[in-house]
C-alpha cells in the first residue's frame, strides 16, 4: 500500500454522470492512518481530502491510500479506531471499496461520510441515490436544520440553523430513505437530505455538505465532535 503524496491545490470539478466534487489532480482515493494518544485510525477515502488539515489541528496525524489499491481485509490488518469516507466524483458505485467498508466495518468501528460519504452511507443501508431536485449545488452556501434532542450529536454546540458549503448533485432520495436502520439528523429548509446516522450503530454518521470548507464556519467543531465519538469506542479488534 503506497501512501498518497500530498498535492497541489484542490480544483472544483462537475463529474457528468455525478457528484460535484473537490478532486486534487491525478491523486485518488484511498485508506489512511493516523495516531492520536498512541492509537492508530484509518481513513477510507474517495479522493484527496483537505479536511485533514482540521484532524491536525485536534493533534492527530495521517496518511492516506488509494482506495483501489486496498481492501477491507486490510483495513481490518490496520485495526483502525475510526473511518473517514470523503467526497469524491461519481455515484457510490465509483467509490472503490467504501460501500463494503460501510457494510462490513460500519458496525464495528465510528465511521464519518462526507458528501459522496453520506451516499455510500445510504446505498449501503437500502436507500436509493438520486439527482438533487435544486440541481448542481457548486460551492453554494445553504442554511441547515438539525435534531437537537439526539445524543452523540455530530452538532452538538452549533447554531440551529447553521450554515453550510455544499458541492454536489446528487442526494439520498427521501422517499427511499432506509428509515428501518437510518434515522435523518440534519436538513435543508426545502426538505434534502444533509445528515443521517444509523440508528443501532449510531458512529456511523455522515454529512452531505463539507465541513472542511471555509464557507461551513462550524465545519471545525464537526470534527471535533467525530473525534470525541471515536474517543469515546472502544478499539476494535478487526484481526482475526
């Protein structure tokens, strides 16, 4: 497993058949690493994320592999303490291994989707991915509605409404929602799907914004929270 390099700036990108989407150049997605107070976390990604610069700001430290060039068997080799599935162009079905890693690890280990993460989330779980009905949302800043009586809130600090970047074409359609094992946490006033968690495994979660992006001013806080719910698991023993 080579680790991915880091690269130039990240450029906005229109995929035809998808996802708006940051994507950085030749640099794909990938499995990452880091260390925290001696624990190793792995990442599942789907294409360069700049929000780690947020993970290196709460001390944590790590690397990243294409995630075509990994496989679930060595995530579980990783043993990490948490898994980041990131935005990326395309449909879930263009993820590489992230559906099965939300499958199979998603109960075992906090798991946070972001973007196309929150769709892999979905698709998982039953639910079905569709074109947004308010058409390409690129780098558009939207107002989002949450739960607030949910515990182990990804929100918990934050606004009601708070504001969001969002990069994407695609959404969770609501009337296909798998509500039998998600449960909807954060929404827009016109009624998509911003946030979702599972309702038995309540570390798996996702967003349908970035929380990375200077136009999500709470994006920082998110993360924050993710890395308290992931401090708060135990270590999974994934090897056998």
């Amino acid at each position: 497993m080579e680790a991915v390099k880091k690269g130039d700036l990240t450029d906005a990108i229109q995929n035809e058949e998808g996802n708006t989407c940051i994507e950085s150049g030749e640099v794909a997605a990938g499995v990452g690493r880091f260390r925290r107070s001696d624990r190793s976390v792995g990442f599942v990604v789907s294409f360069r994320y700049e929000g780690g610069e947020y993970l290196g700001e709460f001390g944590v430290h790590f690397e990243t592999y294409r995630n075509d060039e990994i496989t679930v068997d060595d995530i579980k080799r990783i043993n990490p303490r948490g898994i980041l599935i990131s935005p990326g162009p395309g449909t879930p079905q263009d993820s590489g291994i992230s559906l099965q890693t939300v499958f199979e690890l998603g109960p075992s280990i906090p798991l946070f989707g972001v973007c196309m993460g929150l769709q892999c989330i979905g698709e998982a779980f039953g639910g079905k991915i569709v074109r947004a009905p308010s058409g390409v949302m690129h780098g558009k800043s939207s107002l989002v509605y949450y739960d607030e009586s949910l515990d182990d809130n990804l929100f918990h600090g934050l606004p009601n409404p708070f504001t969001v970047c969002r990069y994407h074409s695609l959404v969770i359609e609501k009337e296909s929602f798998p509500s039998d094992s998600l449960e909807i946490t954060a929404w827009t006033a016109d009624g998509l799907i911003m946030a979702a968690r599972h309702k038995e495994y309540r570390h798996i979660l996702g967003v349908q914004f970035h929380p990375e992006s200077i136009m999500t001013p709470e994006g920082k806080t998110m993360v924050g929270n993710f890395i308290k719910l992931m401090d708060k698991s135990k270590l999974p023993n994934l090897v056998s």
